[in-house]
C-alpha cells in the first residue's frame, strides 16, 4: 500500500477549531510538500476564535490577522465546516475513524473562578462572558451587564483584565468606530461608572500585562490613572526580578506606573491599580455590593515569590465585578483531560491517555494544548511544533480513510446544516454592510440562525455538494 501524503493517496488531517492555532495547522501542514486533504471543523457559523471573539474591538489592526486566515480557508485544499461541533456533531471516535490524524485546536471554552463567598451573587460575572458580550459572542448575546452603577471591581491584571477596564472606560465614539456588537454599545452608552478598580494579588513587579496595554489606560480622555506611589516600592527581591534581562517588559511597567503615579490628581473618573490585594468574599443582597479585600505581601526567592495574607483587610464598593483570573479549556468526551491545567495531556502535541500512551492519530495545538498564554503569533509556532510531530508519526498513520467524503455522509444523515468558506465570506459581507448602515466598520449577528441564514442564502451549503 503506498504511503498517505503521496500523489493520489492523499494524507487526510481533520482539524477541530478555526481559531488562529486551527489554521496555523493547516498552513503548516498545506507547505509541507505532500499531497493534503485538510477539513477544518468549527462549532460556530462563523471562523477565527478569539481573534474575532476575544481580541477587544478597538484594536483593529491585530483583528486584521483574519484576513491571513481567510486567504488560507481558499486554498483548494482545505475544505471548511462551519457549525459543525466535534462532540455534538461528531464523535471523537467517529472523526478518528474517518481520518488520518485529527488536530484538536479548540480553545478554552471556560474560566477560572475565584471559589469565595458571594461569587454567585447577581453582578458578579467572568471577564471572558464580558468580552464574547461585547465582541458579539452568540453564547454571550443574551447576557446583562449593569452598568447603572458607580463602581465596578475588576479582579486580575492581565492583558484580559486591562482590555474589560479600557472597553467600560473608552468614550462611546470611539468605540461607534469599532465593531462592538450593538447591544454593548448601548449599554455602555448609559453606563454611570466612575471608578474602575483593577485588583492584582502580587506586586507591580509580577502584573501580567504588557507595556503597550498598560499605557493605553492612560490615554483615556476623561479618566485617570491612579496608583499609589507606595506600591510601586519593591521589596529586595522584586529589584533582583526587575535587574534580570528577560524582565524588560516589566521595568517598563514599572516606568509607566512611576509615571501614572506622578500625575497632578484631578476631580473626575478614575481607573484605580490596588497590588498586594486578593479577594476573599463579595457581599450583596439582591445583587453585589462590596467586595473583601486581604492585604499581601510577597515572601520566597526571586522569580519564585508567593503572596501571603498580613491580616489587614479592606473594603472596596463594587455594583459590577469582573474576574480575569484566567480561560481555562474544557473535556472533549472521548478525550483525556488534565483536569488540574485545563488542557489535553499530550506529549509534543500527541495526545495521551491517563497511561501515558499516545492515542494513536491524535494531536493537540493552541491554548488547548498548552494553556491560556501567549499572543495570536504564538499559536504559530506551537501548531509548526504539532504539525512536525504528525508529519514524523507518518509512517503510523497510514490505511484507507473516508475522510472528507465520510464526514459529508455522516453529516448530512445527521442533516447538519454545514457553514462553507463561502458562507464565512458571505457573513462577513453582509455583518461589513449592516455596519455601512450605522458608520462601524461591521455590526456582526449575535445569533446563529441569523447567521446560518445568511451563509445559506449566499451560498450552498457544503453537505449539498456532495
Ligand atoms: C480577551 C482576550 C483578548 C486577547 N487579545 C489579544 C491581543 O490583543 N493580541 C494577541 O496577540 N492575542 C490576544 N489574545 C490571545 C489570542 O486570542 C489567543 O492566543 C488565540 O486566540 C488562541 O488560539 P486558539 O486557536 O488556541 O484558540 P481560540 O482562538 O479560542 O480558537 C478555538 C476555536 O475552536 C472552536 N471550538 C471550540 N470547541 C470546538 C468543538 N468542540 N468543535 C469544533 N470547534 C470548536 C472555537 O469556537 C474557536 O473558534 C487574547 C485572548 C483573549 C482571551
């Protein structure tokens, strides 16, 4: 039997996600020089993950990745299927029998939680809801964030936690210029916040967030960026972090804080920086209006220092509280898990079972495979890794697969509306034309039947063509 990847016996890959690590795999696989049949699976009618539901709205060119993605969805190659979920559609068995190998690159579907008290009180939500809210996530469109209040708390500050804070201080035209969903516009238009409250458990030596999302807090008109000069003095061995090359980014945190803490302090609305504070209870009645602060300190060596009480509490007002502690992916049945990570155990990409053994034709890629770090660039070199793994365990993935003719029959006998490449286009051009109308660059649908009917009425679906 001749080898898959050789002219006429094509080596036949699905992929499960179109996020920026599902199509880093396919262009790395579509240049590896053998013959390919890819088939791209995504759960929602529309592609590109968290650059089109995560990145914030307002920074436009970073969204503009899409267009490097959408120029990999047409290669001839690569067959796109939208709306099809791996788990709901498709078994994990089912999909292994129809391919090859099968790259899981499906994100992380979830968050982190805090696990105090008061953390289900009305008021209380995850950042990651907050941001597929405002970028027009379906599973968020119904979503209701009160804005009537004073005070919102934002626990965590990292990029995530910087990007919620920027979105409920920017002024409402310039966020008419993005492509925020409408339903966020309009609420943010009626918000009566006035003080934002940014809450990291460690010091500002060990702050998550980079430079250049740091001092876009301090170019909002109208409000102001207040830190206490206090915080921003170092204990010994946060000054040996600091000393070390590879902390560059944080030195120049550093000067941004020391120069947000410089600044003459005006009347107005203010974006507040607490270090050394960690949440352990939220109070309300109805809904949240307070949230338990302890006081830390650091203790341990550099680069490995903890947080630990002092005993001191505070109190700070809070009528919105955002936790940004962390995504975080959830199981796949028929998949192990390592459920204290959040991810798919794997081994250079390959995923293994609780024995330690490959499941054969198996990989992982993205945030799925190594957690919820690094930027959209990242998942680049990380799905290059998996697809060298795959392409060396060639010699195991062999044997007649259906593969895309297999995955046609098995969805149209579930009668699975399939969203094409096509279709994405044509969703896209119809989100780019009801934006024209309201002077954004796109106003996206929020919800699936509007999008399923847009992709059907601009192209056929792909169960059709078979
Ligand atoms: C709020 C936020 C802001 C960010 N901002 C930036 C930024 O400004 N700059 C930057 O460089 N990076 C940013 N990032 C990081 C960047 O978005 C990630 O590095 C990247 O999206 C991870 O890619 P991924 O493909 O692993 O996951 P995702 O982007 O989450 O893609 C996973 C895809 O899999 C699909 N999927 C899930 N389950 C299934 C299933 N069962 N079957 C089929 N499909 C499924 C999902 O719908 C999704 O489309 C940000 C991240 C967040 C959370």
């Amino acid at each position: 039997m001749s080898v898959a990847g050789q002219p006429g016996h094509p080596l036949k890959v699905a992929i499960v996600g179109a996020g920026p690590a599902g199509f880093y795999a396919a262009e790395a696989l579509l240049a590896c020089g053998l013959e390919v049949e890819i088939d791209l699976l995504e759960r929602l009618p529309v592609p590109y993950g968290l650059v089109r539901f995560g990145v914030a709205p307002d920074h436009f060119k970073l969204k503009s990745v899409s267009a490097v993605f959408a120029r990999i969805a047409q290669d001839a190659r690569l067959r796109c299927f939208g709306n099809v979920a791996l788990g709901r559609d498709v078994s994990v068995p089912e999909l292994g029998a129809l391919y090859h190998a099968v790259v899981v690159a499906t994100g992380t579907d979830s968050d982190r939680r805090l696990d105090i008290p008061g953390e289900s009180l009305p008021g209380v939500h995850a950042a990651r809801d907050f941001v597929g809210w405002y970028n027009g996530l379906p599973d968020c469109a119904d979503l209701d964030f009160d804005l009537d209040c004073e005070s919102a708390v934002v626990i965590g500050q990292g990029n995530v936690a910087i990007d919620v804070c920027r979105i409920l201080a920017s002024p409402i035209e310039r966020l008419r210029r993005t492509d925020i969903a409408g339903h966020a516009l309009d609420a943010l238009a009626r918000s009566r916040l006035r003080h934002i409250h940014l809450i990291g458990r460690r010091g500002p030596a060990q702050a998550k967030c980079t430079p250049k999302e740091l001092r876009e807090l301090g170019t909002l008109p109208d409000w102001q960026v207040a830190v206490q000069a206090t915080d921003l003095q170092l204990n010994p061995a946060s000054e040996q972090e600091l000393a070390q090359p590879a902390n560059a980014q944080v030195a120049r945190n550093l000067d941004i804080l020391r120069d947000f803490a410089a600044r003459p302090v005006q009347d107005g609305r203010r974006i507040h920086l607490h270090f050394l504070r960690a949440p352990v209870a939220l109070y309300g009645n109805e809904r949240v209006r307070s949230v338990e602060l302890a006081v830390q300190t650091l203790t341990g060596t550099p680069g490995a220092q903890q947080a630990r009480p002092t005993g001191e509490r505070t109190t700070l007002d809070a009528g919105l509280v955002l936790r940004a502690v962390g995504y975080r992916g959830t199981t796949l049945p028929g998949l192990p898990f390592d459920h204290a990570r959040g991810t798919l155990p794997h081994r250079d990409g390959r995923i293994i079972g609780d024995d330690g053994q490959w499941l054969s034709g198996w990989y992982a890629s993205g945030w799925i495979k190594r957690g919820p770090s690094g930027v959209i660039g990242s998942n680049r070199a990380d799905s290059a890794d998996t697809v060298a793994a795959l392409l060396a365990d060639r010699p195991c993935l062999q044997g007649a697969r259906s593969g895309r003719d297999g995955l046609h029959a098995l969805l149209a006998r579930r009668q699975c509306k399939v969203v094409s490449a096509d279709g994405w286009q044509a969703i896209e051009q119809a989100e780019s034309e009801r934006g024209r109308q309201r002077d954004k660059p796109a106003e996206k649908f929020v919800r699936i039947p509007d999008m399923l009917a847009t992709a059907d009425s601009a192209s056929r679906p792909e169960t059709a063509r078979t």
